[in-house]
C-alpha cells in the first residue's frame, strides 16, 4: 500500500511539472490582411531552420537592419528600403513587393509577383511582424517598429521558433546609428 501512494504522489507531481503543451497553432496564425505595414520596422531577431545561418549571421557579421516599407501608388503595393550595418558599414537597397492575403511577394516592374510568399504571422506584440519565409532558406523574422521589445515579446517569438521546429533566436545588434558611406574613397 505504501508503495502504491508513493507511486500515485510521483507520477501526480510529474505530470504538474511538465510544460504546458505550445499552442502553436495559435502561434502561427497568419496576420490579418488587412494589416497597415508602413513606418519603420526594426529587425530585431531571427531563426532559421538551418542552425548555422543564425550563427554565423549573428557572430560573424553582427548585423543591424532597419526596414522603411512605404506604400506605392496601387494597393497592396509597398517599397521596403533595407538600411543594413554590418561593422559599422552601411548599405542601403530597396525592392517593391506586393503584400496579399497575409504573404509578401517580390514583384517584378509590372508589379507581377515572383518568388515565393514571405507568410506574416500573428504577434502578441501589437507594434512587431514575424515573418516566416522558406522560398530559399529557412528564415523566420521577428521585427518591431521599437529598436527594443520585451523579454516576454521575445520569448513569445521563441516559442513560434520552437513551433516550426527550428534554431533558437539569434537577436541582432541594436546600432541603428548614421550611415558610413561604403563606396567613399
């Protein structure tokens, strides 16, 4: 009888003490449509399915991206202008892209799209973007129109990382400063 309660006790207090199962389905929800994507987002950390990517990004490069997404003359139709320091060097590059039915698309010049989608997916950060896009590799994107978020915002995107199956977060560099002209002489 003795061993019966001890068995009842241990096997009650394993299962308190496991983790609540993910909500992933809640967590990769696609973003609504209609969602305003204009103003300045900062790219704030990243995964991937591929372990190396975020590491060697993150370690190597030390990035720091800043994306200005305004609307063009059609709707659905953005430019995002991407400022991206890497050791204080400075490049800037814009593409137009279409965003429909919560996926940007590159577009060519007659606004056709190309590629694959880029999905965004639900935040419980009312000011950030996650953006999951698997066209060429594995790439999942955690953006906020602040140059820092929560730890709890972060640990949210942890999770929806966790959900796809893929490497833990590499969070960028946070120097948004003046840009350094690359092609000065």
């Amino acid at each position: 009888m003795k061993t019966l309660c001890v068995a009842v006790v241990v096997l009650s207090l394993s299962s308190v003490c496991q983790p609540a199962p993910l909500d992933c389905e809640k967590l990769l929800k696609p973003l609504d449509s209609n969602t305003d994507l204009s103003g300045t987002w900062y790219f704030i950390a990243f995964s991937s399915g591929n372990c190396l990517v975020p590491l060697l990004l993150n370690f190597i490069f030390l990035p720091s991206v800043k994306v200005d997404i305004t609307p063009r003359d059609k709707p659905n139709i953005y430019n995002a202008t991407f400022n991206i320091k890497v050791s204080g060097y400075c490049e800037n590059e814009t593409s137009p892209f279409i965003y429909v039915n919560s996926s940007a698309f590159d577009i060519d010049p007659n606004n056709v799209p190309t590629g694959g989608p880029s999905e965004l997916l639900q935040s419980g950060c009312s000011d950030c973007l996650v953006v999951k896009d698997t066209d060429v590799i594995n790439i999942f994107g955690f953006f906020s129109k602040r140059q820092t978020v929560t730890a709890a915002e972060l640990r949210e995107f942890e999770t929806q990382a966790e959900c796809l199956g893929w490497s833990k977060p590499q969070v960028f560099d946070t120097d948004h400063g003046e840009k350094i002209d690359v092609h000065a002489e």
